[in-house]
C-alpha cells in the first residue's frame, strides 16, 4: 500500500544522508549496556535482618501451645501467681530495660 501526498515544511519527506547525526556522524556500535546498571545492592544491615527473619520464620510457634496450656488452667481455676515471683520477674524486666 503506497501513502502519497506526505510532505514536510520544504517539500517531501525523506532522510538527507549528508545531514549530520546525533552522535555526531560516528558510525562506531554504540557501547553495550552492562548489567551493573541494574544491579541491587543491600546494605549490609539489611541482608543481616533478612537473614535473621528467616530463621525467626522458621522457628515453631511454642507460644501458642503455653498460651492455650495457660488459658485451661485459667478456665479450671487453677491457676496460681506467687506474689514473690510476679514481684521478681517485674523488677528483673524493669532492671534490664533500665541498664539496656
């Protein structure tokens, strides 16, 4: 199929092979891009926390099996505190947040 008719400013439209190029005329290949342009890189930390996270994931979930162990000696009425111990464990949790 034939288009006819299609002109520009100055007459029709067609490529001036003396008219210079945007590279300046050089015929050379351009240069290759290299994969480094693509590359991704994290910082240390990053791969650090993504490794540990991986293991965290990995582990069972023993809390859910002593949380539902709790909740039945709760509902029995079983459950018991000492007063001594729950004062420890606070001021033990207390004491390391305050030096950590």
């Amino acid at each position: 199929m034939a288009i006819d008719g299609i002109s520009g400013k100055n007459g029709p439209l067609g490529v001036d092979p003396t008219e210079t190029r945007p590279n300046g005329g050089d015929k050379t290949k351009p240069k290759p891009i290299t994969r480094e342009q693509d590359r991704v890189s994290l910082s240390q930390d990053r791969q650090e926390f993504a490794r540990i996270r991986e293991l965290v994931d990995q582990l069972p979930d023993v809390r859910s099996a002593r949380i539902e162990e709790l909740a039945r000696v709760i509902h029995r009425g079983a459950y018991e505190v000492d007063a001594l111990d729950l004062a420890d464990a606070i001021i033990q949790k207390n004491w390391i947040n305050l030096m950590g």
